[in-house]
C-alpha cells in the first residue's frame, strides 16, 4: 500500500467521495493509504428504516462506529441492540454482524476500519451495483470482490431482518 502522511486540516462536512450500495451510503473521510494502513474513517448516511448491511463476517478488520444522527440497530452474533446519537458500536472480527437504521429519520454514522483496506471494498462493490443499473451485482463478479475482502455475506438474512426489523428493501 502506497503511504502518503496524513495531511492537517479539516475536511468540509460535505466533502469526501461519496458512494452508495443499495441505500447505504459511504463517504470517505480517511483513507488508509493516509495512515500507513493502520485505519479507515468513512461515514455511512442511511435513510430511514433502511438496511445498512446483511449478516456479514470480516476476518480481517474491526469496525468501530459511533452514531451522531439518528437510531441504529445492529445484531453482533446472536445479540441485537439499539443505539443513537453519541453511542458507540464495536463490531470485532470473525462476528457475524449486520447493521440497519432503526429509526423513522436519517442516521449517519462514522466507523473506524482497522487495519485500513477494507475501505476500498466500497467503491468496488458500489460500481459493480452502478453496472447493474438498480438490479444485482454480476454474482461472479461479485464473490471475486468478497474473496478479495475475506468478506462473506448471508444473502439470506436479508428478508429475516427486514421482516423483524420493519425494514423497507
């Protein structure tokens, strides 16, 4: 990974590539190529009773997200919990875990990827939901991203946790 120093500043509020998966979104706020690999900052908006993500397991990274805008549920393992503005959500590695907006307003989170990499499975998951035109992902293409990642996703979590959570796909 090519290593750039960190640059001091401040990055605007609406500042950041912005890409979206299905509803979720991901603003980049800090690339690991800025921090030596060592972590990734993106921010996540989702809109009201969205999914942010199905049942999914890293073997590499930990995720750490703190909530600023509105309610977000989330199952880590067997456990489900709810948090809100000024909560904090640890989502450690080799856990199933999926995340949604619990809330009947927008919630925006900002998570912490470490070690930094995974970032990068955004943008390419993101353009292959564009080259899909609103439908799904070529599923070679696809598996190849999550092989890239050491990312595996429970498809069929996806009706389960819309049907308990009151979600709208």
């Amino acid at each position: 990974m090519q290593t750039v120093e960190l640059a001091p500043g401040v990055l605007p509020a609406d500042a950041g590539k912005l890409v979206h998966l299905m509803r979720l979104g991901v603003r980049y706020l800090v690339r690991g190529a800025e921090t030596g690999g060592r972590l990734a900052v993106v921010e996540h908006p989702l809109p009201p009773r969205a999914l942010g993500a199905p049942l999914h397991t890293h073997e590499r990274e930990d995720e750490i997200t703190y909530v600023a805008e509105g309610t977000v549920g989330v199952q880590i393992g067997d456990a489900i919990y709810t948090a809100g503005p000024g909560d904090t959500i640890r989502k450690p590695r080799g856990i199933p875990h999926a995340f949604w907006n619990a809330g009947d307003t927008p919630a925006r989170m900002s998570e912490i990827i470490t070690p930094a990499g995974f970032e990068d499975y955004f943008e390419e998951m993101a353009a292959l939901f564009a080259e899909a035109q609103g439908g799904l992902p070529d599923p070679t293409r696809a598996g190849a991203v999550l092989a890239k990642y050491a990312l595996s996703l429970d498809f069929g979590s996806v009706p389960i946790l819309a049907q308990r959570h009151g979600l709208q796909l």
